[in-house]
C-alpha cells in the first residue's frame, strides 16, 4: 500500500513538473515571438477588434471568414483579429486600447456607448464613407450624435446588422392548448390569453417568459404609447399609463402562477428553456437566438413547431431596434485602408453570409428584402415580419450618462423580478435621476487637475523626506559593528520597502488624489477634472446605491463573520478528538476551501436555483411539511434571502479557519484541561474557562481577517448575481467595480475606495482596541 | 480538549458535516458526466439527486475543453498554460522575498525596525481596491496591460502576511545558531538562504499551499488586467465560458470544465496534506 | 593560542542596565579560565564581549596584544560553544564541522577558477585538507562514526560533541564556552567535564568558560572569576577561593552545602556574641576590632563535640545519607545549620547535640551581604 502511495506521488509530481516546464515554454514561446513580431514588413497592418456574443462561435467564424476574404482581394494589407469574449470583456479591453493610446483600427461599437466614445473623441465620423440611404435609416440614425443627443447629428458607426423583436412561440404548444397562433397585428390581450391557455396544460408547461431588459421594457411602453423620456430626451413618468402598464406586467408574473416563469434571475437564458419545449413563447428577442432555435429537432423528431410573431400591439404597434456597428478609429494609422475594410465589413457579400447564418437582419435593404434572409423554408418562417416591424421602430436612445439604463433596469427588476412595489420603483428611479442631474457633478465644467502641479510637490517632498532620512542614518552615534548590521537589515528588507512605497503609499496617494476628480478613465491622465470634494458629497447625501451596498455588506459581514467563525471554532473543536478517521474527515471538511473561486462561484449558482436547484431540491420536502416553500434565494426573495445564500456559502469554505483554531487548539498545554477536569469544570465549563481564553489571541486574528475578508466579496457576487436583482446583492466591492469599469467614473470610484479603507481601518481599531492583547513581541532580540 | 465522548455520537455530526461538504462537489461531478438530455432533464425538474452517475459522458470533458475560447483546445491549453506560470511565479516569488524581509525584522537590528513592522501588520488591513485603481493606472502606463506581469511582478516585493508569519517562526529559532553563523562569517544574505530557508520548511509549504490556491482561484485581479483570450488565465477563461454557455442545455459542460479547474487544487491539498503535519525534525535545538 | 586582555571594560545595555561593571582582566596564553556566578550576574555577557556578539561599553578587550573591539566575531580568531549547540540542523556531523572551514577557505568556488589547472589544484589541496581536519577533531572526540548523521538522529551528549568538535576544527586562539553543559544530565555532565579537562592538557588551548554550577567551575577552571550583579567578587585559583573567599558572597556561592552564616557582634573580649552564644574567636582573629560582624564556618568544619566549651546547642532536624559522609540540618538558636560530618550511628532526628567549629574553619566578614572577609592577622 505504501509503496502505491508512493509510485502515485512520484507520478504526481512528475506530472505536474512537466506541466509546469511546458507552461512556461509555451508562455515564454508565445512572449517572445510577440517582442520579436515588431516590423509586419512593408504590409499596412490593420487591427479590428469585436465580440462574439449571441453569436458564439458561428458569429466568431463569419468574421474570421470575411476578414480572410478582405485580404485576399487586398493583397498588402494584414488584419490581425482580437476577440475578448462577450461584451462586457470587449468593452474593458477597448477603453485600455484607447487610454494607452493604441486603439483598434475598426472595431465594434454598440449604440448606447455612442455618445461616451464621441464625446471622448475615439471615434472618426463615418459620412462619407458609405452610402447611407442603401441602409435602414432607423439602425443608422442610432448611430448619429450631435454632441448632446442621439438620433441625429454627425454618424460615427455603420450598423452591420439589427434585429427587431418579437415573441418566439411553440406551435405545437399552442395547437395542444387550442389557441389559435398568433397574428402579426396580435395584441397583448391575444398574447395573455394564449399565455394562460397554455399554462393549463399544466405538467411543468409554463405560458411564457417575458425579459424586462431596459431597452425591451421601453418597448414595451412603446405599445402602450408611452415612454419614460419625453421629446427633449428628459425623463418624465407623470404619464399613468406608464405605471399601468408595468404593474399589469408584474401582476402577470407575481400575481399568477405558471403564466410566467421568473427564469432570467437565476443567470439562466431563458431562450435556452424554449428549447426543452415547456414554454409557449419566450421574449422579445429578436433574430439572434435564431440560430440556437434551429436546432429544435421537427415535431416527428420529438420537437416542435417553432415560429416568431412580432411585438404584440396595445394602443399602438410598436417595436424597438437593436443594432451593432462597426466604428472607425479616428487615429489610426491608415485610414483609407481601414475605411475600405469597414465598407468591406458592412457590404453586400458579408452582410449575405451573414444573414444565411441566421443570426441578424442585414442592414443593407437590399440584401434584406433579397432571399439571402427572406426564405419561408427554414424556420422561422415569418421572416418579412422582422422588416415590416422597422416601419413602427425606433431605437430606444438613452440619456448620454451611461448609468441611467443601468440603473432604470434595476429599479425595474425590483418591481418586474421580485415584485416589489411599482410605485416606489418608479418614484425611486425618478428620484435618483433627478438628484444626479442636480448633483454639481453632472453640470458644470470643472478646472483641469493640476497634474503638474502635484507632481512638483511629491518630487519635492520625496527629497526632503529623503535628506531627512539620510540625515537620520548619518546621524546618531553607532558603532561601526552597528551600522553595518543596519544597512544589512535596510538592505534585506528592501524588498517590501520598495514595495511599500510603489505598490502601498504611492497608489493610496495616487486614489485620493483621483477621488478628488472626474475622469472616464478613457483618454489619458491630463483629461481628469478637479472637482474637489464632490464626489463624496454625492457618494454620502445622493446616492442611494452607495447606501443599498453598504446595507447589503454590513447584512453580510453581520452574517458571515460570527457565523464562520463560530462554525469554524466548533469545527475545529469536533475535529480535535484523536478517533479514528479523524484525519478524512479533517480532510473533507478542509477540501472545499481550496476551490474558493470562480469554479465554486458557478456550482453554487446551480446550488441555489430556485426552481430544481440542488437546495431547494432538498428543501422543498422538508419545508413543505410546514406548509412552507423555500425561498427564491436571488429572485423573488432576494431582498432578504439574497444576502444569506453569500454567508451559507461562505460556511463551506472555513476550512482554513477551521485549520487555525485547531492548530491553536493543539497549543494548549493538556494539563490546563486535565486541572480543569479534576477541578470538576464539565465540558462546557473547560471551554469557557481553559480553551476560549487560551485561544483569544486566535479568535481575535481569524476574526479580523474574516472581517477584512468579508468587506472585499466580489467574485461570487460578480458571477452569480452581477449584485441583482436591483441592488439586492450588490456587494461594496462590486459597486466599485461598476463605477470604474463599467461606468467610466474613475474618479468616484476612487473616493469610494478610501471610504472603505476608512471603514475596514475604523473598525479593525475599534476592534484590536476592545480586546488589548494581540501582538506579541516575543523572540525580538533586545 | 480531547473528546471523551463515546465513538457513535461523535461520528454523527462529523459525517452529517463532511456530507455536506463534499456533496456539492460530487454533485457538481455527476451532472458533468450526464448527457446532455440528462442534465437539461434533471436541471429543471429538480429530480437530480441522483447519487451515482448512470451513464459516465467523458466525453463532456473533452468537449468543454475544446469550446472554451475561439479557437478549439488552444483556447483551454492557453488559459492552462498562463495560470501555471503565473501561479508558480508568484509562489516563488513570494517565498522568496517573505522570507528575506521577515530574516530583517526578526534577526537584525536596526533603527526604525519596529515602526516598520506595525506599519506592516496595518498594512494587512488593507482593502486591496484601494490601491486598485492607481495600480491599474500604472501598470497600464507602463504598457503591462493585457500581460501576465501585472499580476506576477508585485510578489516579488513580500506579502504581510507571510512576512509576518516567516517572521514569527524565525523568531524561534534559536539566537545561537545565527550567532554561530556571524562567527562562521555568514553574511545576512547567505544567512538567510542557508539556514533560514532550510529551517523554515513548514512555513514555506505553508506559504507555498495557501498562495497557490488564492492565485490559481483569484479572479479579481486578471479580469481587470487580462483581456484577451490569450493571456487569460483559467479563471478568466472559465467564466468567459460561463457567459457563452449559460443555458440550461450545456450545464453539463460548464460543470465538467469547473470541474477541471479545480483539479489542481484537489491535487495539491491531498499532497500537501502530509506535509503540514510533518514537524519540524531539527535537532539543533537542545532536547 | 593566545591570551586575552580585559582592560577597563564595562557594558550597559541600550535601556541604561548596566551588566557588566568596570573590570580588568588578564587570561594567559593557555589558561582555563571560568566566569562564574548566579544567572544575571554578567558572566555570559562578558563573554560574549570577548566573542563579538556584545558591543563593548567602556575598555578595551585585546585578544594577543590586538584590540578587537570593532573586529567582528568572525575575524577574531575565536571558536564558541553554545548552551544548545547551535548546530545547523540541515548539515550532516561532516558538515557542521567543516561549515566554519569552508567560510574561511581563500579559494572558494568560483566559475572562473574551474578553467584554471592552478587553481583547481590548490582548491583540491584546501579540501582535503579541510576533510583532514574535520576527522581529526572527530577522532580526537570519539564522534568519527557518526560523521554522516544528521543533528536530529544524535542524543545530547552526541551533540554537545559536535558542537565542541566544530570549535575544535577552527583551531581557534581561543576556546569560549557558554554554559554547554547546563543541557545535559547529571552523570553526563560529570562526564563531560572530565573529557573537557583532558582536552585542555592536549591542547594546551586558552579557553574561557562559562557556568553557574559552582562545582563545574571549580573541577574545571585554573582560575575562576566570580561575578555578582556585574561585578567581579574575586579572581583566583580554585582552592584560594574556597579557601580564602573575598567576601560573603563568594563564601556563600562557592561550595557544597553552602557554608553556614552567624551574624553577631565581637565583643571587647574577643568573644563572639551571637543569640544569646557566647564564643571564643580562634586565636588568628583575636586581634579583630569589636563590632558587628559576620561568621562563617563550612559544614566540614563544624565537629560533633561532647563538651559545651565553645559549642553550639543544636537539635538534629533531618539526616541526608550521602554514601561516605552525612549532612546533618540541625535547629539552633543562631539558626538552621549545616553539619557534614562522616557517617555514624547513633543519630537520630531529634536529638540534641553540641557541634563546635574548628578552628582553622573559621571566616570572619564585615557585616552585609556582599561583607568583605577579615583577614588573619
């Protein structure tokens, strides 16, 4: 048996030393090459950059294709490609390009983004390039800006394909429930009725699943003839229409069962749930989900009949427009070659292929009306619906703060995806863009930062601090053996000096002097504004996502920290007992901690789904007993229960605490027990008295790593709820996040990061202070 | 306190416990071997609790690591090969110069050593997104962005918390044998990695466990550096994963390529299991 | 071999303690000389000073006519053996021993020197030449089998060995010690000192030594230097300090059981007046100015005498057998007494005796702790 264990090991190690000698050839390999690829020779070198997102790798493929294509009819010129992933990495990535100053020759643009990256002056204005009237002109005006609106002004991308929506519907469903299927000029009350028919079918079928993205709920409004921004593009919700219909959506969710299903919370893609065939319509979507849709098998395979229907009408017909363009870099270095890949990109042959595959409306008239796209054959068959729509479509414009669909989407998720009170979303959403508009940030001009300036100073500080520093080490009598043995101790620990002082000091430094400014984070350090101490009056008197963060962090460090530990503690305790099998099950209770991470991050998605997820599988049973229902941890009930799904998580990982107090546990002398014992303390008696008090200096050093740990959750929440529904489960951290990354406002990001160093250090001194003893000098040489 | 509780009621909270712990991931195991009808059926009619995997689909593995990225395979093997590389650097790196800066502050004298190490304890209680940002800003300034540098460099300037840890255990090793070691005309340096080093065995594997599993698993740090699929590491890759394959019809590929991620882990704990309990065999000390 | 030079050195620590008084001494080119003293006395940092490893105060130290005082440990010529080894758990016995050598070899290895036929032969010549040594000190401790252990596998007294061998390998002019043996067992501790005895008449090495066990001090030291609170009670040959200790303090720390104290006063009679006693003084101390002042008389001096002349009335506590002697603990009025005395029958505890010291055995000593004795006239 030994020797098994040994032959394994030795094959492990093995293992993992090859590993690691190929990982490093082949990262070093791949370095290399890219400090040695300077000079592409005398071939002009274009780069274009775009997500494959709906699309996946078919729509990855398409691009690989045509960009091959170009190259071949034009020889001299070299496309190098760069895909991120989906759009969220696309966009982090491209405004890194842009601040480095090395954008992307073409890439992709979306239109919401529009007027940020003019504004910004990333992107070249694109009239001339192409022929306009040859496309729709609704998809090509979502690209026009003209400083302060969308929809009109200079074009600063070309649509390369759009999408109207629509429902997807089971025709086999609605043939089973006796519904007649739906008309292209159907209306909502068709639509609810059908809904409920099916629903009847019961067997786990459900009538429909509704999105409320923030651009398909405007379209939603749209049908009712109501929108939430008036003509001027400001926000307006007086119209009672609005309400009515948002609270007529949310009682069809929450007021009825099985008429709607709530998928979309769970992370889940609710066009993936039409595939299993127990859905009668699902959307709006538009076109891209055509192309997974065409693998339902036809109905003498096991499948169904599929087909798509347009956005039912209410007093109106309505339909939104989703589209994608390809910009142009105004910078680049060849901008006749990068203008006539653009041309290729949106001309007739690509836009052709690109319509077989299914995935989008071409944007070229021509080639939409053209078989290319319209082909009754292939499912669905009702494609001249999707273009008779971009008659009554418009592309729902947003504000250009790129916060405000943000943040409309989550005050609506409150209402939509928990079913929480519409009136008070609504107020609540009302009023939080009404103070930002107030707010000094969003008006006036500010005054550069004073960059220059700063930098003076700090190179005038850093010689006095270091004149004064030598001046300490000259001075002073020692004796030579002394000097020696410092500049010794100077020299070793040099190390984490150098590192205090760039990695530490330096950035802390650096972030509160950007918390004291306004700046994308797009262009360069010189764009940044000084707005003084504005961000943190916003931060503190205005916003209320900042106060919905701090409430779910302290719900959760309130939570996670007693709870863990305590857990942890009595972990350790049960596992300190010399029995046998002891060491496999200090292995399985340690085991889970070490897979912390994004891995863990998606297992517990699946462990807390509401419907059929591993817990409420398990649970179900045993509350229904009580006649109770387990909860919808990141749904419904995500207000209360969102929070404590983090700490149940966070239980299964306390391995590593569990590890500590039992290595504390192993310290104390037997004999302080065993005196104890004969003493006549019972069990619980020992623990107060003998065990707790010898591990104090243990608890309170797990306590406060759990405590700093707990403030800095951000991978399970980023994963699992990206901090909704609403705000429900967004973490301080993720905040942050959002504001940097997302939102382009370094700067109150910045004051948002010292808020919470002041926070952590505050209460680790409030701490350390009520329990006195912790640091101990022993083993220091006098 | 040893239990003197009788065997059976011990094993029972014990047991219920490990189950709990373990069942998830073995759960997480089945469902990647299910067809993918299996895992759509059981996703969503809750009836998964099936024990043992019927019908083992190894396949799904060899088919999640081929979709992961662009390209097929090279997307996964890319992913594989960055993570390595970063997490062996930074163990090294960070045992290194721990280790070197924890000698200082526990064997040498010098002015200002004390001030040094409380303002080294305080500074474990950083929040890392403090000095996010301007990191961030800085290492793009220096064109690291979109590399692997940014998230090996700084551990070769010495972690608190293993500085402070070396530093505890040194401090126990006996003043003699440094002292023996100045007479034998040992400089700091080769102080440090002669003896030191080889005496502090178990805090190094200590070290080397815990920084291995946090960089293997840090996702933080390389999705705001790391954008393309080419330098991304598993983490990265696996959520981007994620996003693509969300859908009910593919659980059973994002759980099997899970599952291939934490391998590693798994590995390396039941490996460095032994070690954290061997102690520490010196006889230099008296007794 | 070398001898060391002390000249006005004194140490205070950087928190304003001073350990070691001002002191002057002078060890001889081959001298065993033992510090001696209750723990905190000064002794290990005197040593140390001599080492390197403190920082002199005040004074110089000179080690063969060179003042060392900013010479570091190292370039000082000297080899230490610590209370716990101090052996490098990681290095074979070989290893230890030839650790200190390898540091001081003049070629060591470098990429250079590997292309030189020269200097590859002289680095050839230096190590077997360091391996030469590293046997003969083994040989010469007895410890040549266990050169290819590890620390770990040897027992205390192996250890200790090694630890002594690795000094030995140095060739040093002086040997410092401190304390090695306070980690072994009794008997191994005898045993050890007997080796350490020997090694110093083959050698003829100056060695410096330092221990708290009085008795250690005496087998071991051609002079011992008795140290109190930083300051040197007395520097002399073993037997002159047992015989002639400096002051109370010296009398009291030095032998086995402590000597026996009675505070009292001479009177105009040469008497000496202690609880209600009235005792003769012995004729070399008749001349003794009157006063207060201090005997003291060893448990082998005290005789059981049948006769009350000069005698103290006491009553036999407890008896501890010895093998070849007794130690009597006896109550009297001036106090509890120590009497060592050959074995005999017919003692009992309880019983009431006289004992009377003898008179040779008699010290006289101002009074005071730290009381400076009497001389004879």
């Amino acid at each position: 048996m030994r020797l098994v264990t040994s032959i394994v090991r030795w094959i492990v190690l093995g293992c993992a030393v090859l590993l690691t000698v190929w990982a490093f050839g082949r990262v070093g390999y791949r370095e290399l090459s890219r400090v040695f690829s300077g000079g592409a020779g005398d071939s002009i070198e274009l780069v274009v950059m775009h997500w494959s997102g709906g699309g996946g790798q078919q729509e990855d493929q398409i691009v690989e294709d045509t960009l091959s294509a170009f190259e071949r009819e034009h020889p001299g010129i070299v496309v190098r490609r760069i895909n991120p992933g989906d759009s969220g990495q696309y966009f982090t990535k491209l405004q890194t390009m842009m601040a480095a100053g090395e954008p992307p020759d073409v890439f992709y643009m979306d239109f919401e983004r529009i007027p940020t990256f003019a504004s910004a002056g990333q992107l070249a204005p694109l009239d001339e390039a192409i022929a306009v009237e040859e496309y729709f002109t609704p998809a090509v005006d979502a690209f026009r800006f003209d400083g302060t609106r969308q929809g009109r002004g200079t074009l600063y991308g070309i649509p390369k394909d759009f999408t109207t929506v629509g429902f997807y519907y089971n025709a086999s469903l609605f043939r089973r429930a006796g519904v007649p299927l739906p008309e292209d000029d159907w209306t909502w009350d068709d639509f609810i009725t059908a809904a409920r028919r099916i629903a009847e079918l019961g067997d786990g079928v459900r009538g429909a699943e509704i999105v409320t993205w923030p651009w398909i709920v405007r379209a939603l409004l749209w049908t009712e003839g109501v929108d939430i921004l008036d003509a001027e593009g400001e926000l307006d919700l007086s119209d009672p229409r609005i309400a009515s219909t948002l609270e007529r959506l949310r009682a069809w969710r929450f007021d009825e069962e099985n008429t709607l299903l709530g998928a979309e919370a769970e992370g889940l893609d609710p066009s993936s749930l039409f595939l299993t065939g127990r859905l009668g319509m699902v959307g709006p979507f538009g076109r891209w989900v055509v192309p997974s849709f065409r693998s339902i098998p036809p109905v003498d395979e096991g499948g169904f009949d599929w087909n798509f229907a347009p956005l039912p009408r209410g007093s109106e017909q309505a339909n939104v427009i989703a589209t994608v363009a390809w910009g142009m870099s105004p910078t680049s270095p060849h901008p006749e070659a990068a203008q006539r890949l653009l041309a290729w990109l949106v001309g007739r042959e690509t836009q052709e292929s690109q319509s077989r595959l299914g995935l989008a409306i071409p944007t070229l008239r021509s080639v939409a009306y053209s078989d290319a796209f319209i082909d009754a054959e292939v499912a669905p068959s009702n494609d001249r619906a999707y273009l008779d729509a971009v008659e009554h479509a418009r592309v729902a414009v947003w504000p250009t703060d790129p916060e405000f669909s943000t943040q409309f989407g989550r005050w609506m998720d409150l209402t939509l995806r928990t079913g929480r009170d519409l009136d008070s979303s609504l107020s609540g959403f009302g009023g939080w863009w009404r103070d930002k508009q107030a707010s000094p940030l969003a008006n006036r001009d500010f005054p550069a930062m004073p960059w220059s300036i700063i930098v003076i100073i700090s190179v005038v500080l850093l010689f006095v601090l270091g004149f004064f520093a030598v001046a300490v080490a000259r001075g002073g009598r020692l004796s030579t053996a002394r000097r020696a043995e410092e500049r010794a101790g100077y020299l070793l620990a040099m190390p984490w000096l150098i590192g205090l002082v760039l990695l530490l000091a330096g950035p802390i430094v650096l972030s509160f002097l950007l918390s004291m400014t306004r700046w994308n984070g797009l262009g360069p350090l010189g764009t940044a504004e000084y707005v003084g101490f504005a961000n943190y009056h916003r931060i503190f008197v205005e916003d209320t996502t900042f106060r919905e963060s701090l409430r779910v962090t302290a719900y959760y460090v309130l939570l996670a920290v007693p709870l863990g530990q305590a857990f942890a503690l009595g972990a350790a305790l049960l596992l300190n007992a010399r029995l046998r099998g002891v060491e496999f099950f200090r292995a399985a209770w340690y085991l889970p901690s070490v897979l912390a991470g994004v891995g863990m991050s998606v297992l517990f998605l699946w462990v807390f789904k509401s419907d059929g997820g591993l817990l409420n599988t398990l649970l179900d049973p045993v509350l229904g007993l009580f006649g109770l229902e387990p909860p919808e941890w990141f749904n419904r009930d995500a207000r209360l229960f969102g929070v404590p799904a983090f700490a149940l998580m966070n239980l299964w990982l306390i391995g590593g605490s569990m590890m500590i107090y039992l290595a504390g546990l192993r310290n104390i002398p037997e004999e302080l027990n065993e005196a104890a014992s004969i003493d006549g303390a019972r069990a619980w008696r020992r623990f107060r008295s003998v065990t707790l008090p010898m591990l104090g200096p243990i608890v309170l050093f797990n306590g406060i790593m759990a405590l700093i740990g707990s403030f800095q959750v951000f991978t399970q929440a980023f994963i699992m709820t990206s901090g909704g529904p609403g705000d429900d489960t967004r973490f301080y951290v993720l905040y942050l996040y959002n504001k940097a990354f997302d939102f382009y406002d370094m700067g109150y990001a910045s004051a948002l990061a010292w808020i919470l160093l002041v926070v952590v250090l505050l209460l680790t001194g409030l701490v350390l202070r009520t329990s006195g003893r912790f640091v101990h000098y022993e083993g220091l040489r006098q | 306190m040893r239990s003197s509780r009788s065997n059976p009621v011990w094993y029972l909270p014990v047991s219920i416990g490990a189950l709990l712990m373990l069942f998830p991931i073995w759960w997480m195991l089945v469902v990647s071997l299910k067809t993918e009808a299996d895992a759509k059926q059981s996703m969503s009619s809750g009836e998964m609790l099936q024990v043992l995997p019927g019908n083992p689909q190894w396949g799904n593995y060899a088919q999640a690591v081929s979709e992961v990225g662009t390209e097929p395979v090279t997307g996964f093997l890319d992913a594989l090969a960055n993570s390595i590389v970063v997490t062996v650097l930074v163990v090294a790196a960070t045992i290194l110069s721990s280790s070197l800066v924890a000698t200082a502050f526990a064997r040498i004298r010098f002015r200002g050593r004390n001030g040094f190490f409380i303002l080294m304890l305080a500074t474990m209680m950083l929040p890392a997104q403090v000095t996010m940002i301007p990191l961030f800003l800085f290492f793009r300034s220096l064109g690291w962005v979109d590399t692997l540098l940014p998230l090996v460099v700084p551990a070769f300037f010495g972690s608190a918390f293993f500085i402070f840890m070396y530093r505890q255990f040194i401090a126990q090793i006996p003043e003699s044998l440094f002292e023996a070691a100045r007479i034998d005309r040992c400089g700091w340096f080769e102080i440090w990695w002669r003896i030191v080093l080889p005496l502090s065995r178990p805090v190094t594997a200590i070290t080397a466990v815990f920084t291995f599993i946090f960089v293997w698993n840090d996702f933080m740090t390389p999705l705001i550096y790391l954008h393309s699929e080419e330098q991304a590491t598993i983490a990265v890759a696996l959520n981007s994963f994620r996003t693509q394959f969300s859908g009910i019809e593919d659980v059973h590929l994002l759980m099997a390529l899970s599952v291939v991620t934490m391998v590693p882990c798994i590995v390396l704990f039941f490996a460095a299991q032994r070690h954290f309990i061997e102690g520490l065999g010196s006889g230099a000390v008296k007794g | 071999m070398a001898n060391v030079q002390l000249q006005q050195v004194g140490k205070t620590y950087d928190g304003g303690v001073r350990a070691v008084e001002t002191m002057d001494l002078s060890i001889a080119d081959g001298e065993f000389l033992v510090l001696v003293g209750p723990s905190g006395c000064g002794k290990s940092t005197t040593l140390r000073m001599i080492a390197g490893l403190e920082e002199v105060t005040d004074g110089t130290i000179s080690i063969d006519g060179r003042v060392v005082n900013d010479v570091h440990p190292s370039e000082r010529d000297i080899a230490m053996v610590f209370q716990n080894y101090a052996l490098y758990p990681h290095m074979t016995v070989a290893g230890n021993l030839s650790f200190g050598l390898e540091r001081r070899r003049r070629h060591p290895s470098r990429l250079r020197g590997l292309f030189d036929a020269g200097y590859r032969s002289a680095r050839r010549e230096e190590l077997r030449s360091i391996r030469e040594r590293v046997e003969k000190a083994a040989r010469m401790l007895g410890i040549e089998a266990l050169l290819g252990r590890h620390p770990r596998e040897l027992s205390g007294g192996q250890r200790q060995r090694v630890a002594l061998g690795r000094a030995l390998v140095r060739d040093p002019k002086a040997f410092l010690f401190d304390e090695p043996l306070s980690n072994l067992d009794a008997k191994l501790r005898v045993e050890m000192r007997t080796e350490l005895r020997i090694l110093h008449r083959q050698l003829g090495a100056t060695m410096i030594y330092v221990t708290h066990d009085q008795e250690e001090a005496m087998t071991l030291g051609d002079r011992l230097v008795v140290m109190h609170d930083g300051i040197v009670q007395q520097v002399d040959t073993p037997d002159r300090v047992y015989r002639e200790p400096a002051n109370r303090f010296v009398a009291s720390f030095v032998g086995t059981p402590t000597m026996n104290f009675f505070e009292g006063s001479v009177d105009s009679a040469a008497r000496f007046q202690v609880a209600g006693l009235s005792l003769s003084l012995p004729a070399a101390h008749r001349s003794t100015p009157a006063g207060p002042c201090t005997i003291g008389v060893r448990p082998d001096a005290l005789e059981l005498v049948s006769d009350s002349e000069n005698a103290i009335p006491c009553s036999i506590e407890t008896i501890e057998f010895l093998g070849d002697r007794i130690d009597l603990i006896l109550n009297s009025d001036v106090g509890r007494l120590v009497c060592r005395t050959a074995p005999r029958s017919g003692l009992a505890e309880g019983d009431a005796v006289l004992l009377r010291p003898t008179e040779a055995g008699v010290h006289l000593f101002e009074p005071g702790p730290d009381g400076a004795r009497r001389s004879k006239s």
